[in-house]
C-alpha cells in the first residue's frame, strides 16, 4: 500500500512539473497518511450516518414510536438510564456544594451545572417516554412498509453519494501536495482540488538546488514523533526565500536527500567552473557560444482569430530575451465592450429607420460613425494589449506597462535581485491555462507580478533557469577577478626575477 501510494507522488510529481533539459526527479515526499485519516473523518461519518439511517428505514425502521405493542414500565435499557441519572444528580451536587458558599462562582462552573441538568432533563423525559411503551428505534416492516425509495430515503441516498464524492476528493487532494527533488531545485507543490482535472487552484514555490543554504526537519509533538511525520524547511541563501512544507511523510529522509543532491552539485559544479576557466584564462580556449532554443510553448489564440495576436511569448533566438503578454483571452474579454456598442448601435439603427424613416443618407453617416468608433475602441484595446510586455533576459526582468500612445510605466530588477519565484491559478484560470507568476525582490524593490500570462509553470521555470544561470555567470566572474590577479602576480614575479628559471644548456 505505501509503494503505491509513493508511485502516485512520484507520477503526480512528474505531471506537475515540466522539467527541463538533463533535470530528473530524485525524490518525492508527501502529506503524512494521517493527515489523509483527519480529512476523511468528517466524510466516512456522513456516508455511515446517511447510509446507515436510509437502510434502517428501509427495512421499516422508525423513531419515536410510540404505539408499538410491547410492555411497558422499567426494563434493562431504563434501568440502565435511571442509573446515569443517578450519576449526573451526584455530580450535579458535588459542583453545587462547591460553588454555594461562593459569593461569585465561576462562570465555568454554572455552565457546567446547567449543561448536566439540561443532559438530565433530557433523559428523564426519555425514561418517561419509554416506560409509557414508546420507543426511540422501532423496526416494524408492516407499520413502516414503503419508506425503501420515499422522499426523505432517496434525499439520504444523495446525502450519502455527496459524502462519498467529498472522500474522494479529499484523497485525491490529499496526494496532490508534495514536496518534490530534482536534480536542479526543490519544488513545492500545493494543488487545491475541487473536481479533480478541471477545476484545481495550483500554486508551486520553487529553489533552485544551489540557493539551497540549509534544510530542517522538526517533529514537535510525541505523535508526530512516533508516527514519522512532521515540518521539512528548506532555506534560501537569498533574502526571503524559504519553502514550508508541513505534515510530510519521513522528514529527515526528505531532508539527507537535499543536502546530499545539494553537495553532489556544489562539489561537481565546481569542478566544472575551475577547468573551464583555466582553459580559457590560462590556455586561451575559446568559449562556446551560447544557443538559445525555442524551448518553451508559444500560442496564438483561437485558429480563426490568430491574424489578431502575436505570437506569445516572443523568443529572440539571438540574445536570448523572452517577452511575454497577457492571455489572448484578455483581449476578447476587453473587446466585449466595442462588440456590444456595435451590435446595440445597430440595433438603435434599425429601430430608428422603422420609427423615424430617415434619409438614406443619415443612416449610412451613423452607420460609417458606428463603425467607426467601433473600429478604433477595438484598436486602442488590442494595441494596450500589445504593449503591456513582461521582458526576461540574461541578467534583467522587466515589468512594462504603457497605453496606447501615452504613459509608460517601466519596472526593472536584475535576477541577482529575485529572492523567490511562485505562480498561481484560480479554479478558472487552471481551466483556460493562464495565472500569475509572483517575483519578490530584495530590497525596497516589492514584487513583480506577471498577471494572466499563459502557461504560468512554464514561466517560472524559465525566470528560474536564467536566474540559475545569471548567479552562475557572477560567480565565474568572481573567479576571472581572482584568476587575473594570480596571472599579474605571475608577471610580476617574472619581472621581479623571483621565479626560478631553469638553467640554459
């Protein structure tokens, strides 16, 4: 049961992220199982309760009978009862002589004499009903014939059926959560299901393996403890970047993955780093050219309307710079108010040439003004789509947002800058395959948020690759500064006559 469960991880992992060239996943961890067993409690207590009173009517049970034909007075079950009742008379007096000498007794206390009187009353009234021959449950078929698929048994059933639907999607939103490692960042996945495939609301919080300073693990009560669950951590080596993942299954193992993943790569890395640039600085290797590939998807919009929208986003092959815009469903929703001007215009038209009985000429002047106007709001609404750009390049982001022919509004952070990536979808966004991807910076900087751009993964993924990269870039140079400085040292010490020279034959 418990490699089944982690194949499910690791298959929803694999679906949830669009991993990049040479990135593979190395581990998964998920919710703790009993966290599945809390959500299910409320659940499994309405199928049970559902299901088990329309069977009980179903077979000719009833509640509260009162003419049932057996004999009355004191049986077991009322003997049983006078028996509680005894009980709470004797803690009902134990609390009052408490609290009778007190000039001001807690407010706990009287409520609590009133809640065991009020528990009292109710069984005496039900000892009362019973002695006199009714009955709180009575089976009966012939009494109670027909109730099999009345009204109230089939609104059971359906009470029963929505319990059940709500388990499910319990489970299933349950394995939805996971803390996910790759070969190149630890991502956390939190996928808020509703129906599952159709109307989930996503949000991944991503690090990239070499940001990663330090990982906790922490159980920090005796269940979780014993029961092998509790608080993975991970922390970023930039300001604000921290991923939280609670109730994990097996949290000390999540955590010698990473930092086992997290040395492998820092050691390999720079082993790299070292050879390649001696090779370069020192032995004077050419560098590779870098190639950018259009790697990521692109849309257009609908087949029929693709002459309205650009392709999205825009890849400079040359230099590497991404540029996205908002979903192309934003410009139909922008345009909704030029199309109702347009039709409810001609609509006024048509009304006015039955009423009025104007000149040809008249109708074909409002018409050419409709038209018009209507041809110029879609203009500036399709233009102020176009220029509202989100830029990515080697070392910048860049937020641009500006009206057609007017102001310009223009953000711009280096990636050096960027402390945490996320992005999330509502329930409808999911649908349409658009969300926002959230950037915060450090600094005094706020965040940036790429609203509504299509594919929102897809993106972060993107703005985390070419951060990976940018911090790649300034550490090596870093290292050329110390390389040039050993090089002139070098020199000096040849100029200096301070090296040995080998002897001449």
């Amino acid at each position: 049961m418990l490699n089944f469960l982690k194949d499910l991880l690791i298959e929803d992992a694999a679906e949830s992220l669009d991993l990049s060239e040479g990135e593979e996943i190395l581990h998964v961890t998920g919710r703790h199982w009993i966290i599945l067993l809390s959500r299910l409690i409320l659940p499994v207590i309405g199928i049970l309760l559902f299901a088990g009173i329309a069977f009980y009517r179903s077979i000719g049970g009833g509640f509260l009978v009162t003419e049932t034909g057996q004999p009355v007075g004191f049986d077991m079950i009322n003997w049983g009862m006078i028996g509680v009742e005894a009980l709470l008379l004797l803690l009902w007096t134990l609390m009052w002589v408490r609290t009778a000498g007190k000039k001001k007794p807690k407010a706990e206390d009287l409520r609590t004499q009133n809640i065991l009187l009020g528990i009292g009353a109710v069984i005496a009234l039900v000892i009362y009903f019973r002695y006199h021959g009714g009955r709180l449950l009575y089976i009966d078929p012939i009494m109670f014939g027909g109730q099999s698929l009345d009204g109230v048994n089939i609104g059971l059933i359906i009470f029963a059926a929505i319990s059940l639907l709500f388990a499910f999607f319990s489970a299933y939103d349950w394995r939805n959560d996971e803390l996910i490692l790759t070969n190149k960042r630890v991502v956390y996945d939190n996928d808020e299901v509703f129906i599952p495939k159709l109307i989930e609301r996503r949000v991944q919080e991503q690090i990239s393996i070499e940001d990663v300073q330090d990982v906790f693990a922490s159980t920090k009560t005796y269940s979780q403890h014993w029961l092998g669950f509790g608080v993975v951590t991970v922390k970023s080596a930039r300001i604000g970047g921290q991923i939280t993942f609670n109730a994990a299954a097996n949290p000390r193992e999540m955590q010698k993955k990473i930092m086992d993943t997290v040395n492998s790569f820092r050691k390999q890395r720079t082993a790299e780093e070292f050879d390649r640039m001696i090779e370069a600085k020192v032995y004077d290797a050419k560098p590779t050219k870098k190639v950018f590939k259009k790697d990521i998807k692109t849309t257009r919009g609908m087949r029929l309307m693709r002459w309205l929208f650009e392709e999205n986003p825009e890849i400079n092959e040359d230099n590497g710079t991404i540029t996205w815009r908002a979903h192309w469903i934003f410009v139909l929703r922008a345009l909704i108010g030029p199309v109702l001007l347009l039709f409810g215009g001609m609509l006024v038209i048509v009304i006015g040439v039955r009423l009025i009985q104007p000149e040809p000429i008249q109708i074909t002047l409002f018409t050419a003004i409709l038209v018009l106007v209507f041809v110029a709001w879609s203009a500036w609404e399709i233009e102020d789509h176009r220029n509202d750009l989100y830029i990515l390049n080697l070392t910048n982001v860049v937020d641009i947002e500006k009206k057609p022919f007017g102001p310009e509004d223009r953000r711009q952070a280096s990636l050096g800058a960027v402390t945490n990536i996320s992005f999330e979808t509502t329930f409808i966004s999911n649908l349409l395959g658009y969300g926002n991807v959230v950037l915060e910076t450090a600094g005094g900087g706020g965040k940036f948020t790429f609203d509504h751009v299509p594919r929102p993964r897809d993106v972060m993924q993107k703005i985390n690759d070419y951060q990976v990269a940018f911090k790649r870039g300034e550490k090596e140079k870093n290292l050329n500064d110390t390389l040039n400085l050993l090089r002139h040292y070098h020199t000096a010490q040849q100029r200096h006559s301070e090296l040995n020279t080998p002897p001449t034959v």
